[in-house]
C-alpha cells in the first residue's frame, strides 16, 4: 500500500487505519498485520461524523447524537435563559445549531418505536426549556408543540428517509443501493435466529404506506421532482411522544 501511496505523495496513517466486520452473527475478525503494522479489530468506527456498529443497529450513533445534542444544548444556557430573546429566535437557533446535531445521518437510521419515543422526548426536553416551561407547570407535550410550531423529531427522520429515497430513485446511473432495495431475498438465504432485524427497507414501505403510497407507485412518483417533494413534505406519523 505504501509503494502505491508514497508516489503520490500520500501516507497512510497505521494509528487511525482500523478493520471492522459489520455482522452480528459473524465471528470478529481478529487483527491484521500488514508491513510491519498491526491494524486493530474494533467493534464501532467514526465514519463521516457517524458511528457504525459492528452490529449494524443504529442505537450507538443514536446515543452519540443525543449526547452530542445535549452538550450543545447546554452551552446555549444563557440564550434560552435570556428573557429579551423572543421564542421565535431560540426556535431558530434551536433547530440550526442543535437538531442539525441530532439529526446529522439520521436518514439513514432504523428505528424502533422506543428509540422513537427516545428522540421525540429529547426534543420535548429541549423545547420545555427554551420555553421556561418546568414539570410542575402540568403544560401538556400537545400544548409544547402547539405553542412552539415544532413537529416530532420523529416526523422530521420520516421526511428525510423519503427524501432521501427520492434521490436514491432519481439516482443517474442508478445507484447500487437502489438495486439493493429492488432485489428479492436470495434463494437459500435463511436469517440467523432471533426475531427479526428491522432494515431500512422496512422502515421505507412503513413510511410510504403511512403517506398512502405502495412500493412500486412510489418509485414512478419519486421520479417528478416536485411531485414528490410534496409527498414527503406531507409525511405524517403517529403521535409518538405526544401523550398527555
């Protein structure tokens, strides 16, 4: 690898060079020693501001983002404690400097319904507090949501999964990922034991059916730009989080 790189004046940095196995039922491969250097086996990577677990579920990387949130959230104290900031600017500030953290590669996530619930009552944390509303003021999440114009964090992840689909159907030459979501289970494939996983195909039929569409008219819809922007702009999704 060296005597590729070097030529071109690139070196490849051995500490941060890692190996990962995205399976859950596979064994972990164990460490590789390639020209001297031994590259580390690891169970999660940071790629592209996202954590990938060898266990390919999202809840690490979901974790990461609610801390990271969180961290933000917190050093904003003196904004969504200053009484002379209207509510419309926090929000602002809110949705551009703390859910863009949130939310960063969030299309691609799978979620359950409690890491839903997770996200969605984060959210209602954050916006109780921007609007100085405490627990004992008995304010309901309806009420929180009325008052500040935010939808669940939910809905926002639904909305950017099929948008994100619409660039995926739209893709020119098709991308790989689309042919992927086209193709029928292997002959002779037969899934590991234990209930089965939830992928991201899965989670896409369950956001089309909840927009009224089936799989095969959302890839003919998908293709008019406009048209489909409506469709995931009008994207809705169970009160999750909204109980009173």
């Amino acid at each position: 690898m060296d005597s590729e790189t070097r030529p071109l004046g690139l070196l490849i940095s051995w500490q941060k060079t890692k190996i990962q196995s995205l399976s859950d039922y596979q064994p972990r491969p164990d460490r590789l020693e390639i020209e001297s250097h031994t590259v580390e086996a690891v169970e999660k990577f940071s790629y592209l501001g996202s954590t990938i677990s060898s266990d390919c579920k999202s809840t690490p990387d979901i974790n990461v983002r609610i801390g990271r949130s969180s961290a933000a959230m917190a050093s904003l104290g003196h904004i969504w404690s200053n009484s002379t900031i209207s509510t419309t600017t926090k929000l602002s500030l809110y949705n551009s400097l703390v859910l863009s953290i949130l939310l960063y590669g969030a299309e691609a996530w799978t979620l359950t319904a409690t890491q839903e619930r997770q996200l969605d009552s984060f959210d209602l944390k954050c916006l109780c507090r921007i609007c100085g509303l405490r627990w004992y003021d008995f304010v309901s999440n309806a009420t929180v949501r009325q008052r500040t114009g935010q939808p669940p964090v939910s809905q926002k992840i639904r909305q950017a999964r099929l948008r994100l689909f619409g660039h995926i159907a739209r893709s020119t030459p098709p991308l790989e990922v689309a042919s992927l979501l086209k193709e029928a289970t292997p002959d002779g494939w037969r899934r590991p034991r234990g209930r089965p996983r939830r992928r991201w195909g899965d989670q896409l039929r369950a956001d089309l059916s909840a927009v009224g569409l089936d799989t095969a008219t959302a890839w003919q819809r998908a293709q008019d730009r406009t048209a489909w922007k409506s469709t995931w702009r009008g994207a809705t999704l169970p009160g999750a989080g909204e109980d009173e």
